[in-house]
C-alpha cells in the first residue's frame, strides 16, 4: 500500500479508507488492553495516533514499539473522539521497520540544549528541532521567492578564494600541500606555486566582491551560500560556518536599501506567520511566549532610520543619566553588542537601520560621506558627523544585535584607490574589483542577511548553534 503522509492523513476526512503511515514512534502508551502510539515523520510537528487492540497484535512485535523506533503501520482512518486532534488511525498491521532499544539518547523530555547538541545526529528528531528545521526551510523559500519576485537573478560565487573581502584576515586556508613539508622562500614565508591553484587561497568570508560584479552586468543580483570565518568568537551569535544572503543592486542609493533591507526581513517574517504555524505555534507554546507577538510586532513596526552619530548621542545620554555599559562607546567606537541593544530594546523598542559608521571600522569598499572642511562629513538626510564616515547601513534587531550589514559602494575609482592607499591595503589578488570602477562604473550597493541569526530571530532561538543543523564553532566540527 502506498504510504500516506502524517500531515496529509491528519488533513484528510476520508474516514473509514485503509492507508499507511510511516514514521518514528514518539510515545506508546496503553490502557485497558488498548495501545496508542504518538507516531511522526517529520512532515508536520503533529503525530498521528495509532490505537490498537492488544489482542489484536502479537505480543514480541508490540513489545518491539519503543520511544524512537521506526515502525508502518496500515490501519483504518476514522474521526478521533479525543480533542486535539481530527483523524486518528485503528491499527489493523504493524511491522517493524528499525528497532530501537533503551540507550536511545532521546527518551527523556526536558533534555539540556548542551546535550541535544551533543547528540546533534538525532537532535532533528526532536519536537523542537523538526520545528526549528521546517522554518529554516521555510525561510530558504521565503528568500528565493522574494528576489524571484523582485526581478533578481541568483548568483553563485565562489566558495574558494583569493581575495579577503572584508579584509579582517580571519580566513581558513585551502591548500593540498604537505603541511610537514612546506617550500619556503628565504624570508621564510610559504610558497604556493606548487599548491593546488598555485597561489595561497581560503574559504570566502562573503560572496559580495563577486556579486558586485553580477550586479553591474545583471542590474540586481543574490547570492545565497554557506560563508566561512575563522574568527574565535564563542559567542551565541557566531559560527565559523554560516550560511549568508547577499543582494547586490546596481543604481540602489542610501534610503533604497534601506528600504529593501526593511521590506525584505518583513516579507521572510511574514512567510513564516503564514507558512509555519503549527511550528511557531509549539515553539510559542514551548520556548518563548513572546515569539509570535513579536513577530507579529515587527511587521507593524517601521524600522528607525539613524545615524551612527545620532546613536552614539543617545548611548552618552543613557550613560549621564546611570546607564551602565562594559564597553565604551565614544564617537569612532565600534558598538558592541550591548550598545545595539540597547538602542533597540530599551530605548526606540524597534528594530534600528544604523547608517552613516565612521570610516575607522567599515570595510574599504563602502560609499564615503562627503567630507567638511573641518574634517566631519555630511550623511543621511544631512546630518552632520564630527568625522569621516561611509555609508554603512547595518539592521539591528531586538535580541540579536546586527542581523544585517550592508552599504551603499564606492563607485569612483579615484575615492576607491584614495582609500585602498590610506589602508595600505595590498591589491594584487582585488584588480578585477578595481576594473567594475574602471569601466562602466555606476552606483551600487548591497548588504549581507546571516541566514542563521535570521532563524533565531523567528524561531526565538537563543544560540546560533541551534538553528543550524550541525554547527561549526571553534573546538567543534563534529558530525
Ligand atoms: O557584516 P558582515 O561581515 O558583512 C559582510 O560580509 C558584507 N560583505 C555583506 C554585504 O554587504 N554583502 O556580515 C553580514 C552578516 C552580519 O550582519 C551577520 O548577520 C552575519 O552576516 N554574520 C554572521 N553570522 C553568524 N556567524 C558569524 N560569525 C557571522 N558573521 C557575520
Ligand atoms: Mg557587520
């Protein structure tokens, strides 16, 4: 017999059919000589009963259905008489498909998210990470859809590189060499004609140096692909392995992409509202409270506009008035992760696109505010700064901190090399990137969404390592 789905026999009224259903056995349970079985295969977070007569079953298969094994069961499906549920299923046959006995690690509810990430091979069998797993799905789709919708074409770029787009050096390095047998040159640094592509490459850090050039010959382009940073930050927001959606738009200025950072989260949280409710429902049920009203929220909320110095304003002010903070935040500070925060959480309670970041930290490729005489520069809807400033537009989000970084690109080559000389920055592996200012140049800009502090933000999620399948931290590439 053909196997029916759990989701689609719970949504079926075809009542008194014989089917099939497929599955891992969550719970049996039995009273009076009569068994029930909590079944799931993953389609939905629903189970399906199955009710059975003892008398009906020998006795060694019905003793071999325990907590996590895989079992097929046919039987009758008839309206359930329990509330909670529409359809159930009268047993007629079960076969065993895979035993499961008791070291099973997933017997106990209530186990530590420490040790699910210790058993990470089963964890997708759990209640709440098939939840976790159907949205990140979800969101995968949301993001095609949108772009496809909007007219951008998915690009791919490579995940082997030479060059360092963010320029922080925190690269893991592809090589076939003899790490025991390296050639030196007589400085004693390494040489790679002999390796694999006959120069030193890494794993890349963002695809947005190639995108651009997609962007500046397709018009609006995204990449969606794992990136890699060998930054050792133990933190609950970062992975050495993630995955990153990077649009990149030609024409697009300031207040557009802002408008398309906006307009793009609100459409993914959107899709999961109306694409994932049993699964949002559980987790608003199980994890977090909060979570759906807070979805809901940010729909209806329009994101602050603010500039960096605007925001370094209000974070001095907190501080005169008792706010205590562990990092400083003086203008030319980068903002930790308390400070945004703060911004969004305790003081504006809505998500914060923060634009216009002084120079000192932001990478060399962003669009430089037009300087002053006395050294500022002038941004958003001209405000003024007391220093040199790029037009960074990063998305802050309520209990995530940066869930975007983007900016609007420098387009003219002679700003662009001025700031690639002030940085000393070595371009010989980036002449390609300089030749998208050299011919044809034209205005651009777009940001990176980390896909996984996305889930976090709609699955109220509190560490990155549990949204992801199998995560990549420093001290951790298990499975
Ligand atoms: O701010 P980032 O470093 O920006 C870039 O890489 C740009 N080249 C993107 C662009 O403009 N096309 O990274 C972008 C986003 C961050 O806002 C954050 O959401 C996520 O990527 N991210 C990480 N997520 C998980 N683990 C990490 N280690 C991450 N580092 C950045
Ligand atoms: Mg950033």
């Amino acid at each position: 017999m053909k196997r029916t789905k759990v989701i689609d026999a719970l949504r079926s009224t075809a009542y008194g059919n014989d089917i099939c259903v497929k599955g891992w056995v969550r719970s049996k349970r039995g009273q009076k000589g009569i068994f029930f079985i909590a079944l799931n295969d993953g389609s939905t977070i629903k189970n399906v009963q199955i009710v059975g007569d003892d008398a009906n079953f020998d006795e060694e298969t019905l003793k071999r259905v325990t907590t996590g094994a895989c079992i097929s069961v046919v039987g009758k499906l008839v309206e359930s008489p329990a509330t909670g549920q529409a359809s159930e299923i009268q047993a007629t046959a079960i076969e065993i498909l895979g035993d499961c006995d008791s070291t099973y690690p997933l017997q106990k509810k209530g186990a530590s998210w420490e040790f699910l990430r210790s058993v990470a091979h089963l964890r997708p069998r759990t209640n709440t990470f098939g939840a976790i797993l159907r949205i990140r799905h979800n969101m995968a789709m949301a993001i095609h859809t949108y772009f496809h919708e909007h007219g951008y074409f998915y690009f791919h770029t490579p995940l082997i590189t030479a060059s360092d787009c963010e320029g922080a050096g925190n690269m893991f390095q592809v090589t076939t060499k003899n790490l025991y047998d390296l050639k030196k040159d007589e400085q004693g640094k390494i040489i790679y004609d002999d390796d694999f592509f006959g120069e030193q490459t890494s794993l890349t850090v963002s695809g947005q140096l190639e995108g651009e050039l997609g962007a500046t010959a397709l018009g609006a382009i995204y990449t969606f692909g794992p990136t890699f940073r060998a930054e050792n930050s133990n933190t609950p927001r970062h992975l050495a392995e993630f995955w990153m959606i990077e649009p990149e738009i030609a024409f697009m200025d300031q207040e557009e992409l802002m408008d398309l950072e906006e307009d793009f989260i609100k459409y993914c949280v959107k899709w999961a509202l109306d694409n994932c409710k049993d699964d949002l429902e559980f987790l608003n049920k199980m994890i977090d409270k909060g979570l759906i009203e807070r979805l809901e929220g940010v729909l209806k909320e329009t994101f602050v506009r603010l500039p960096y110095t605007e925001g370094i304003n209000i974070l001095q002010e907190a501080i005169k008035n008792g706010k205590k903070f562990e990092f400083p935040c003086n203008w030319g500070d980068d903002l930790a992760s308390e400070h945004e925060r703060y911004l969004v959480e305790e003081h504006f309670k809505k998500p914060v696109i923060m634009t216009d970041y002084p120079r000192s930290f932001k990478s060399f490729y962003m669009k430089q505010n037009q300087e002053t005489a006395d050294g500022g520069s002038v941004g958003y809807k001209g405000a003024v700064a007391p220093g040199p400033t790029m037009q960074g537009t990063d998305v802050l989000f309520p209990s995530i901190g940066e869930i975007i970084g983007g900016s609007v690109r420098e387009e003219s080559y002679d700003k662009l090399m001025k700031e690639i000389d002030r940085r000393q920055m070595d371009m010989t592996h980036l002449w390609w990137y300089l030749d998208t200012r050299k011919y044809g140049s034209c205005p651009h800009a777009g940001f990176g969404l980390g896909f996984e502090r996305l889930i976090l933000f709609v699955t109220g999620m509190q560490n990155i390592r549990d949204v992801i399948p199998f995560p990549r931290t420093p001290r951790n590439a298990e499975f």
